[in-house]
C-alpha cells in the first residue's frame, strides 16, 4: 500500500466516523432524559452538580409559559426538551364541544427556552367528561418518548401520534377509545423497546400495545379486562444477557410480560386492590409495586418464573405505600414521598419501612402526584402546590433545602427531568429550567 492510499484510506475512515457520530443518536448518553423517570424508567440520573436551591431569584436560567395545562413531565434529547399540553374542551366545566379540545407537542431549546416548534393534533373521540379526578390531572398526562429519532406522544382515545424531531407529524394509530368505569382519564407514558412502542392503554382498550415504531402499526396486542384501573407506566427490566421482561402492576397481581410478543410469562397475586396508579421499580432480581384503593400498600416479589409464581415468588407484602407517586430505589432502599406529604424510606429486602418523616405541605386534597427521582445522593420530590423538597437519599431523613416559585399559584403534578446539571420543573403554566451559572457556563463550552 502507498503512502498517499494509506492517508486516503485513514481520511475515508475519520469522515465516516464523524458521520456516523453526527448521524446516529447516541441512547446510552447519560445527560439524556428521553422518557418518563429518564433512562430505564428509574427516575435517576447518574451526573452530578445539579442545584438544590433555586427561586425566582436563584438558579433560574429560564421559564418558558404554556400553552396550556398538563401533567406530563418534560423529556430531554440533546439540546431539545419536549412536552405536551392541552387547550379548549375541559377547560371550563360544561364544555362538550370535542373539537375544543386539542392536545400540543412542544420542541424547547435547553439553552434559552425558546419554543423550536409546536404541533397541534385535534381530538379523534370524545373524552371523558371534565371533572372529578380528571379536573385534577387534565388530557395531557401522559410524557412523551423519544429515540433521538422520533418523539412519539400518546393522546388518550386520540391514540399514539409520532413526529420526527422537526415536528412533522409521522403516523397516528388508535388504541381504542373505551373508558374506565370511573372515568378518570388515562395516565401511562410510552416506552420504546427495540422497534416498538409500547403503550399501556388499559382505559383506552384494556390491552398493552406494541406499535411499529416506523409505522404505527399495531404488531402486537395483550387484552385483559384486569388491566382496568391500571395507571402506571410498564418497566422494562433486563433478565438475561440482553433479554428484557415487561413489569406492570394491576389491580391484584403483578405481571411480567414478554416486550417482543406481549406474552404473559409469569404472574403474581398482589394484595393490591382497587386502582394501581405508581409504576413499579425493580433492581437485578426483584420487582416492587405499590398502590392500591381504599386502603395503598406495597409488595416485593422475585422477577421471572413462569405462569403462577404467587406462592414461590412474593417475598413481602406492607400496608404503607403510595397512591399515586411512584417511588426509587437506591442503595437497597425505596424513596418516596405519598400524595399526603409524608417522606418514607423503605428496606427493599424486606418491606420494613425505616423512617417516615411528615413535610408539613400545605394544600388541598391531595399535596404530591409527582414520583420522586434522583440524582448525586439526593432526592427530589415536586409537591402540587408547596415546591419541591430536596432529601439526602440516606436511611436517615434529612431535608437539604425546600424549594418554591412564588409568583406560580398553579398546580406541579409532573416528575422533574434531571439532565446536563438542569433541573426542568412543569407547572399548569410554566416550563422551568433550573440551574447554576457556573454549570450552565461549562455545559455551554
């Protein structure tokens, strides 16, 4: 080989690295949040120097207004940060007319907060009516998903909709338009797996769907009536090599599921009852839920088996657990504050609880619909109406700092995102990007 084919070979070579870096997007980057509770779905972060104090006055870096209210949390892809809302029917009690009621996609710079696109999509079906339980959380609960690709937003009865990351709208599919017999609207995010997009559309057509995440269509289906009052979001956890299960929990039993087929491989009966609205959490070898109605609590189980594991594969089962916020884990104990605003931890091993600590949050009904996430050793819990509470994720309680925006009266329902050393906090009105100037400064370089 010559000299001059030697250096033209190692050119061709470095352009087509450089391409590839530039035109693959890179899943596995840490400073990504690109679904719900981040990567994995564990709502942890693995940077470091994010703030635990901010104000109107401190750590702001900008706060971009809505278009209307919601309670999906934001996802962050890059430089872009995403989130729904919707606008029109619902917004005033007695409103019928469907074609008020509009659901929004937004595309938002990290740096500014400047709004990059916005699509509207208009209702498919009628929704549920407003009021109750839906007054409380809206149409737009649930966050969006993306693959750096795509980003892919389920709408309700209005189905799963993808646009590519310049806000063209791709392919829309329905998931069924039926509604649960409390009719309080539907609340579980899309997950990606693979080539699919994975839907818990249990009040929509008590099934879980896997989409075709090029095309939307509908590759596989898993009906079950059970899936009634199912709000959470499924898991995907590893099991073997690169093999992955699908967790969920359901009104008296935990599942886990095969993500390439829908399969049911193993079930567990559950001591929750009534309505599960937290997602599980699982570590290498156990899957824990919680919820439940009238009376929430919490269970361990052992992950895999085959068919009925109930009397093999439940470790523990508590009467203290979480009505709607869903709960990490860290270290072998599960963090969580309750819809009441009391902060507990848990020893996953065992269920015993460790601690619980009241926080004093005042507010009406219930204080706390977001689950807790984390990120260097801290917690942060986001309270409806009385700011976000930072705590060391230790056996021992102890609060770093609480944290509110005065001039915001409205509602923060949504888990924070954690990316690049921002924390992105959502109101009914506002977007929020949180963070210091000195780390803003470095991520800018």
């Amino acid at each position: 080989m010559t000299k001059q084919t030697h250096q033209r070979n190692l050119v061709v070579a470095l352009c087509n690295a450089v391409l590839l870096s530039v035109c693959v997007a890179n899943p596995s980057r840490a400073d990504n949040w690109p679904q719900f509770r981040g990567l994995g779905g564990a709502g942890i972060s693995t940077e470091k120097e994010f703030p635990t104090q901010w104000s109107e006055s401190q750590n702001l870096k900008w706060k971009t207004p809505l278009p209307g209210p919601g309670s999906s949390s934001p996802i962050v892809w890059g430089d872009r940060v995403f989130i729904t809302c919707y606008t029109g029917y619902g917004m005033e009690r007695g409103d019928s007319d469907i074609a008020q009621l509009k659901r929004h996609l937004l595309c938002i710079g990290r740096k500014d907060g400047a709004i990059i696109w916005q699509q509207t999509v208009d209702s498919a079906a009628r929704e549920d009516n407003y009021g109750g339980y839906i007054a409380e959380h809206g149409y737009a609960s649930h966050t969006p998903a993306t693959d750096g690709q795509r980003v892919y937003a389920f709408f309700g009865k209005s189905g799963v909709v993808a646009f590519d990351m310049e806000g063209k709208k791709l392919w829309q599919t329905s998931v069924g338009t039926m509604s649960g017999n409390r009719r309080w609207g539907s609340a579980a995010s899309p997950i990606l797996h693979k080539d699919f997009v994975i839907v818990n559309a249990a009040d929509e057509g008590r099934a879980i769907y896997g989409l075709d995440k090029a095309t939307g269509k509908v590759v596989w289906k898993a009906p079950a009536n059970r899936l009634e009052l199912t709000y959470g979001t499924p898991l995907l956890a590893a099991i073997q090599g690169d093999k992955q299960e699908l967790l969920i929990a359901v009104p008296g039993e935990v599942w886990g599921l095969n993500p390439d087929t829908g399969k049911l491989v193993w079930y567990a009966q559950s001591p929750l009852d009534g309505n599960i609205a937290p997602s599980v959490v699982a570590d290498a070898d156990n899957v824990y839920a919680f919820g439940g109605f009238p009376r929430t609590g919490s269970v361990g189980m052992k992950r895999n088996g085959r068919n009925d594991v109930s009397t093999t594969n439940v470790l523990w089962s508590s009467g203290t657990g979480s009505y709607v916020p869903t709960p990490v884990l860290s270290d072998g104990h599960l963090y969580w504050v309750d819809d009441r605003g009391t902060a507990y931890c848990m020893e996953a091993k065992t269920g015993k609880v460790v601690f619980s600590q009241a926080l004093q949050i005042r507010g009406r009904g219930k204080v706390c619909y977001a689950g807790t996430v984390m990120a260097d050793g801290r917690l942060y819990s986001v309270t409806r109406t009385g700011g976000t509470v930072v705590w060391a994720a230790k056996p021992e309680f102890r609060e770093i700092a609480r944290n509110q925006f005065q001039s915001d009266a409205s509602d923060f329902n949504p888990s924070p995102a954690l990316s690049g050393g921002a924390v992105f906090l959502r109101s009914n009105k506002f977007l929020y990007c949180v963070q210091t100037q000195q780390t803003a400064d470095r991520t800018q370089q």
